[in-house]
C-alpha cells in the first residue's frame, strides 16, 4: 500500500485536493487504507465517497456523498481488476461532471481485459486463466489477502 501511495503523491504532486471514490464493497476498504498511507506521506486534502452500483447489474450509478466534482482530480479504487467492466461502469458517476482528470487504481489485476480500461495504479498484476478468479479478503477495515482460486 505504501509504494502505491508513493506512486499517487509522485503522479499528483501539484494537487492540493484529491477526491478518493471508492466502488462500493471491498474498494472501500482499499480507499481507506490508502487514505491513511496518503496521509502519512503528503499533506493532500482528501474526499472520500462511495460509487455505488451493484456488480452483477452495473447499470444503476451514483455516488453515495455527491459534492462537486468540477475541476477536481478523482481517483476511483477497486480491489481487483479482473475485465475492466466496473471500472468503466463506474465512470458513469463522472459524466455529469467536468473534472480536471481521473485516475484508476486497483489492488491486483487480472490480464483478462474485455473493456478498454488500463489502471494507473496497480498493486499486483497477475497471469491468470480465464477459469481463475481472484478474491481479495477483508475483516474490518484491513485487508487480511488476495487469493486465487
């Protein structure tokens, strides 16, 4: 989590506000902990909200805290990466928004691309069968392992 941070604060120098959104599930738990890194490392203000959006059935969009998004730097947070399908569901939360830029992270990922989403932040990247899957496992707050099964 701490090189991660170091890539963000590295990548977001300039920034004097960055907006930290979640997708909802183990993503928040991801954020949080990387808001904490964040914190320890650079003086940022940071935002934290929720995309909420069920993932069987991603067509329904919102943010769980709106505020304004115009002219913000926005960083959406998963845990695991597998097509890239939440991910660009997600951004559906943006669209009535100008924001300055929008940055992707994940946890791990998969190399099974099937939308046209490439992170800019990835904890673990991971060859994997299309059979695989990945499970990252949380109690709480923390995260306690990422497995592949």
């Amino acid at each position: 989590m701490k090189r991660i941070a170091l890539e963000v604060v590295e990548q977001n120098l300039d920034e004097k506000e960055l907006i930290i959104a979640a997708i909802n599930g183990n993503g928040e738990v991801v954020a949080s902990n990387l808001a904490e890194e964040l914190r320890r490392i650079h003086s940022f203000d940071i935002r934290m909200t929720t995309i909420q959006l069920n993932k069987k059935n991603p067509l329904e969009v919102s943010l769980k805290d709106p505020f304004d998004l115009n002219n913000k730097s926005i960083l959406v947070v998963d845990d695991v990466a597998n097509t890239g399908r939440i991910i660009l569901y997600a951004m559906k939360a943006f669209l009535n928004a100008t924001p300055k830029k929008i940055q992707t992270l994940v946890l791990v990922e998969r190399s099974h691309k099937l939308f046209p989403i490439q992170n800019d932040y990835t904890g673990l990247s991971v060859a994997t069968t299309l059979q695989e899957h990945i499970a990252v496992e949380t109690e709480g707050s923390e995260i306690t392992g990422a497995w592949l099964y």
